[in-house]
C-alpha cells in the first residue's frame, strides 16, 4: 500500500492523541458535586482505545479487493440509510442537544450512524459514476442517480437536525461530479441552486438563522455569537508560537466542546499560527496523496472511490477548520484523524483504509 498516505493517517492520529488529552484533561479532572475527583485521563484512554481499533480497521479494509466493496457497496448503504433513520425516530434513538443523531443498540457503544453513511454513500455514487464512463449506463441516467441518492440522504439528515452533515454530502456530491467530467455551465448552476436551498432551510429554522447571523457579526450577536468569539479568542492568544502544548487556558470553561468541535482552536492556541499552518499542510499533502492514487487507479471505480474519500476527508477538515476561525457559520463537525469520538474517528480511518485498498490495486497491478 501507499506508505506516504498510511503514514500521515497515523501521524494525525497521533496528534490527535496529544491534543484530545490536553483538550480534555481540565473537564475530565475536575470533582463533581459530591466532591469525588475526576479522572484528567478519562477522554484521552478512551481514545487511545479508539486508536487502536481504527488502525487495525484501516489496515483490514486496506487489504479488501475493489470488485469485493463495489459488490457490497449497495447493502451497506442500505444499511447505513436504516441505521440513520432509526437515529431519527426509534426505540435505540439518542438525543444530544436537541439534535437525534446518535443510537444505542444493546452490546454496542454509542454511535453516530451519519459517519457511517457517508463511506456507504461515496461506494454508491462510485460505482454510478464507474458504471457511466464504461458505459454500461446512460450519462444522463447516471447524473440523475446521483443527485437523487443524495437528496434522499440529505433529507434523512435534515430530519436528525444535522444540515453541516447534510452540506458535506451535497459536497461530496459535487466533487464527484467535477471529477466525474460534468460541464462547468451544468456544476455551476447546480451548486448555486443548493447554495439558495440551503440558505432557505437555514432561515425556515431559527437557531440556525441565528448561527448565520453570528457568523457575520459575532460581537454583536449575544449568546449565539459566544462560540465564536471564544473560538478566535484561543486562537489568537497563540500567536506565532503558542502557549506550549497543555497550556490554553480557554479549554478550562470558555471554549465549547474543546476535544471535538473546537480542537482545531486548541491546538493553534497551544502550537500558535507555525503549528496551525503545519497542521493545515499536513491534511492537504494527505489531500494531494489521495487524489493521486485516484488518478493512478487502474480502474474507474477505483478513480471514483479515492477522490470521494479525499474530498470527503477534505471538505470537512477545511470546514471545521473554517468554523474554527470564523470563516462559515457554526456546526458541529469534527476534524479527521484528530478530534475526540469514536464513531468518528473509525469512519475517518475505514475511508483511509479504501484509499490503501485503491493504492493496493495501483501497485500490485503495476509491471
């Protein structure tokens, strides 16, 4: 497999070791109400845990043939879409700020079926898209199937009240389209026909009209603006170099979710602006690695697969990073390889694992 891409996978994962023990570590030490101590290494033992699991299923999947997942790719999305609708409304269903995104089914721990989903989703359109360009399906059929697999999975989002959730997928979406060769005057009218619609869902909704308004004037916009201004707060309080690594004082109380949501935010305080921007290069040299094993697959599903991974990976790093640094509106998105959650963290490297398996293919078929 492609050692320059497994690498930097268990490099992020290392990070995220360091970084989900210094974020969490206040919260996790502190006595509770009846005076017993906490436990600083609660969150950052679970997590290495977590780690370990992630690695052997990366290292499991890397090693699965492409004809094996394009055969399976539609029972697991079928499983997945299943799986997330019952997050929705069931039984097993787990509320977390409001929001049912989360199931609990008896023998397993917690998890978050949407990250599940989103790798079932990537092997659908994959195999669509594939499909087309051998032509064994019509291009306009083909266009179709996709933007309609993907309504269907936006619209099971919106009913868990995830749309940054949903927005990854659209984005996904496009990104497979523009590799997929889809004409500029086609990709371009169709994402700003999302961009309104998005903008419409958001403003049906008033919390999520007000994350818009904090987004544009966050010192103005009272309690919605709070995570915000305390985001850019630890960030600036890095500087160039940092405070050093365990030393932000904003993950103590002031900082939201600090070893999920807001981890990017705690890393450039403790590393400062050196450390974000090494952060940030390294997630586009992993960007740059994926979408080179896609073009050097030797097979169009195996194309289809890797950059959906990459853009899939990408997108969501760029957009935690970018609610991080107020340039989007607040959501609740994690950050790959590195932020605290299990499911997370697993779907992260299970699509890592797929990238191997293309990167596998690539080599053993070369002379």
């Amino acid at each position: 497999m492609d050692r320059a891409y497994f690498l930097g996978t268990w490099a992020l994962m290392v990070v995220g070791i360091v970084f989900v023990f210094s974020a969490s570590f206040p919260v996790d030490g502190r006595p509770d109400a009846a005076g017993v101590p906490g436990d600083p290494f609660r969150h950052v033992t679970q997590h290495a845990v977590y780690v370990g699991i992630a690695l052997i299923a990366m290292l499991l999947v890397s090693r699965l043939s492409l004809t094996t997942v394009q055969r399976a790719s539609g029972a697991l999305f079928v499983l997945g879409l299943v799986l997330a609708v019952l997050a929705w409304n069931s039984p097993w269903s787990v509320v977390h700020g409001g929001a049912p995104r989360w199931l609990k089914i008896w023998g397993l721990p917690e998890f978050q079926p949407s990250e599940l989903l989103k790798i079932a989703f990537i092997l659908v359109l994959a195999g669509v898209l594939a499909r087309r360009d051998e032509g064994k399906e019509d291009p306009g059929s083909a266009w179709g199937a996709v933007i309609i697999i993907t309504a269907i999975v936006g619209a099971v989002m919106l009913l868990q009240s995830d749309q940054g959730m949903a927005t990854i997928f659209a984005l996904i979406m496009l990104s497979l389209l523009f590799l997929a060769g889809m004409r500029l005057s086609h990709l371009i009218p169709l994402s700003l026909v999302m961009f309104l619609g998005g903008l419409a869902l958001a403003f049906r909704k008033p919390y999520r009209w007000e994350r818009i308004k904090a987004f544009l004037d966050p010192e103005n916009a009272g309690d919605a603006g709070y995570h915000i201004v305390n985001m850019l707060i630890a960030n600036a309080r890095g500087g160039i170099l940092g405070t050093g690594i365990g030393m932000s004082p904003d993950k103590w109380r002031s900082l939201p979710a600090p070893h999920t949501d807001s981890i990017f935010s705690v890393i450039g305080c403790e590393l400062g602006l050196v450390g974000a921007l090494a952060l940030m290069a390294g997630i586009a040299l992993l960007a740059w690695r994926g979408l080179s094993i896609a073009r050097d697959s030797r097979s169009r599903y195996g194309y289809y697969l890797a950059g959906g991974v990459t853009a899939m990976l990408t997108l969501q790093a760029i957009a935690h990073i970018a609610v991080n640094t107020s340039c989007m509106p607040c959501t609740g998105l994690t950050l790959p390889f590195i932020s605290g959650g299990g499911t997370s963290l697993l779907s992260a490297a299970v699509a890592a694992g797929l990238v191997l398996a293309v990167s596998r293919q690539r080599r053993c078929c070369e002379p």
